[in-house]
C-alpha cells in the first residue's frame, strides 16, 4: 500500500483508519506505543507540531514505514 502523504491532516486519516481495521481504540494504540492518549488524539486530527520521533514510533508499531522519494519518481 502506498498513499501519498502531503498534510499532517493526511496522516491523521491513515493512522485512524489503520487503528480501526486493527480494532484498536486510541487509548490501546497509545499504551502500545508508550505515549500519552493526548498524542494519539493530536496525532489523528493531524495537528502539524507533533515530535517527528513519536510519530515515526507510532508508525512502525502498526506496521507502517515512511520512504520519501522524489515526487513523479515510482518506488
């Protein structure tokens, strides 16, 4: 799966959805990921000022990896 990721609103999205399918409600995802339920809150209403490492945590746990590439480039 490769979705394209301009805004933090974008990720947001993914990230709730993603939550949803694994069943997950913010406050699980939060204790898994040792971070407050606040940033798991700010995180999916794509709140632009969040710590880049929390995000990138948060991302790997549910399975997810960040690649940046040239736009027009295929991966």
């Amino acid at each position: 799966m490769a979705v394209p990721v301009r805004h933090s609103e974008d990720l947001g999205k993914l990230v709730r959805q993603l939550r949803a399918e694994q069943g997950l409600l913010q406050i699980d995802l939060a204790g898994l990921a040792g971070t407050g339920n606040r940033f798991i809150v700010d995180l999916e209403r794509g709140k632009p000022t969040l710590q880049l490492q929390k995000v990138l945590d948060v991302l790997d746990l549910m399975g997810l990896e960040v690649v940046v590439r040239r736009k027009g480039e295929s991966s």
